[in-house]
C-alpha cells in the first residue's frame, strides 16, 4: 500500500498582485494619495504664479516662468498616471478610481494651460508666394 504524502503549506505570495487589497487599505491610501496630490499641484501652482507676479512686467522671465510651468504639469500628469499603474498592479481599484480622477483633472487643467499659451503666441503669418507682385495702382489690373 502506498501512503500518499501530505500536501505541502500554501506558500505566501509576496507580490502585490497576487491577492486584492484589503478596502480599508484601498480607500486609505486612495483619498490620502488624491489629497497629497492636491496639495502638491496646487502649491506648486501657487509658487509659478508668484514668479510671475514677481517678474513685475519682465517678459522673458515671466514667459520662463510659464513654459516651466507646462512642464512640470506634464511630468506630474505621468507621474499620476504612473501611480494609477502601480495602483491597478496591486489590485486597488479605489486607489486607480482616484488616480485616474486627478489626472483627468489635471489633463483638463494642462490642456487649458496649453490652450492659453497658444493663444498668446500665434504662428507667424505664411510666408508669401515669390510669384506675387502687389498692385500698387489700385485698379485691380497689375501686371
């Protein structure tokens, strides 16, 4: 007769994406995340806003200030798309519901910024045709 061995004790998996993370830990780290961005990006708002306000009309240190500005709200909507990564590889679902708000508020907020940048710097004018003569005379009939 032949014994058949025990089964061997279920090993722990380590990885944050083997098991769901606990609800409490999920809305915890998801509202204190959201609030911390919050507080970062508009601080960081806050100080671009005194550089310009600073420049006291000195338009290339205030255009600085602005470019710099775009950048950096760039690099923080990866950055929060980046934790919604991590946040939907360790199985947060709360955790990537509040990343994925604030970077769909911060690309509203990017978008605007770029808009309005944009629009303070319009595209030169096309350059004209080398074939065209202006009409002078106004009659019309230059030749």
């Amino acid at each position: 007769m032949t014994c058949a061995l025990p089964e061997p004790p279920p090993r722990r998996k380590w990885r944050p994406w083997s098991r769901r993370t606990s609800l409490g830990q999920d809305l915890g780290v998801g509202i204190l995340l959201f609030i911390v961005e919050a507080a970062v990006f508009l601080g960081v708002l806050f100080d671009y806003g005194m550089e310009i306000w600073a420049a006291q009309g000195q338009e290339d240190r205030i255009e600085a200030a602005r470019s710099a500005e775009l950048a950096w709200t760039q690099h923080f909507l990866v950055a929060t798309l980046v934790l919604a990564g991590l946040a939907l590889l360790s199985r947060a679902p709360w955790t990537v519901l509040s990343q994925l708000l604030a970077a769909g508020a911060v690309a509203v907020l990017l978008t605007l910024a770029q808009h309005d940048y944009d629009r303070r710097h319009p595209a030169p004018p096309p350059a004209p045709n080398p074939a065209y003569t202006p009409c002078y005379s106004g009659s019309g009939r230059c030749n």
